[in-house]
C-alpha cells in the first residue's frame, strides 16, 4: 500500500525513528544512519522482521515494533492516495480484475491506513502478513491473495508494488506480471535489478497495463 497505492510521503521513516528511539538506537550517528539505510532497503517487508533483523534480539524488536505502529498510527491520519489510484483500482474492478491491497503492517495500521483515507470497500480483499504466514519477500501475500479470491492459475496473478521486495515476492509466487511502481522507495533501476516484468509511473499506468493485455495479451511484453 505504502509508495504503491497510498503517497508514503516520509511517513514511514518517521515512524521507524520513534521507533529506533524506543529501541535504544542513538538519535543521531553511525548506527541511526545505518539502520535508516537498512530500512530503505528493507521496504515492503513486514516490520517485525525489519525490526528483528535490525536489532538481534526478540524483546527490543517487539518493542520497536509497537512504537512503528503507534507513531504511524498516529500520522495515518496524514495519508493520502496516490493520485488516481481509486479510480485505477475501481476500473480494474468494473473489468471484473480481482484486487487485493497487500501491506507489510500490521493488521491493525492496515485498518487505521484504510479507514483515513475512507478505503474499507475499495478492493476485494486486504491483507497484512500475520494472516498469509510470512511477509515479502516471501510469496505467501500473493498466493494466499490467489487462493482467497479463486484464481485459476498463478500466472494470471499481477503484482505491483514499489520496493525490490515486491518484486522478489511477486516472481517466488510465480505471478504473471510482477511490475514495479515509481511512486515509492525504490528506484527504476533497482526494481529492474530486482527483475521486475514491467515498470510503471504509477498504479494509473499500472492499470492501463492490465485493461490493455486483457483485449490484446501482446501487450504484456516487458516494458
């Protein structure tokens, strides 16, 4: 949702330096910086992960995981949509395209996310990653999305999201498009690197994409 559908807008890092304050992490310094690095590279994965990664040790990661969530609950409220995403998802959907809004928050920020900016009904399914098992880059969101709304097949899945984990969690599903999104925290040459099928200015192109492979599937050659 973050940087794919939703303008990050720093809110993110924001929340993640009330979170390495509580943590213990020196506000200022090497090692603030370089867990500020880790978390840019990081984007897109579930947050516990982020945070048991970063700091080793079960006790502090759970406790920085629940400042994350207070602080970006508290600036949720601040979120806006990407521009055009809920007409491009509303089209994708009028077309009879499934879509579901994938996070790696909690289900709890999910909710407050969705409820500011008035989304509880804007796509056929939402999920955070306590309930699909893992979070990206793992493929669990993706397949238990595929499973959950009756998908045929794997490679009718399309993915898009902003960050190399996206990316890495759309091509382990097996997904037919896993596009990335110039919108959030990864550039167009990392989410080539990444390997990434497609690369869009934004969910609007995004759904050009998919309306325009669905009457002519020559169109889904990598861009």
């Amino acid at each position: 949702m973050a940087g794919t559908t939703v303008a990050d807008g720093g809110l993110v890092l924001r929340a993640f330096d009330a979170a390495a304050t509580a943590a213990g992490i020196p506000a200022d310094g090497p090692e603030r910086d370089a867990a500020r690095a880790y978390v840019v590279e990081t984007m897109g994965q579930s947050k516990i992960t982020v945070f048991r990664a970063l700091l080793g040790d079960e006790d502090r990661a759970r406790l920085a995981n629940r400042a994350f969530e207070a602080a970006y609950d508290e600036l949720a409220a601040a979120a806006t949509a990407i521009p055009g995403a809920a007409e491009a998802i509303s089209r994708l959907r009028a077309a009879e395209i499934a879509v579901a809004l994938t996070t790696g928050f909690s289900r709890g920020t999910q909710d407050r996310l969705l409820n500011a900016l008035g989304w509880n009904d804007i796509a056929d399914l939402t999920l955070s990653p306590a309930e699909a098992g893992r979070g990206r880059p793992y493929p669990d969101l993706v397949l238990t999305a595929a499973l959950r709304l009756g998908v045929d097949a794997v490679d009718r899945v399309a993915v898009l999201g902003d960050t190399t984990s996206d990316i890495a969690s759309g091509l382990a599903a097996g997904a037919g498009i896993v596009a990335g999104t110039l919108t959030g925290a990864h550039s167009e040459e990392q989410l080539r690197a990444a390997g990434a099928t497609h690369v869009v200015p934004s969910v609007v192109e995004f759904a050009d994409l998919l309306l325009s492979s669905s009457r002519n599937p020559s169109s889904l050659q990598p861009s």
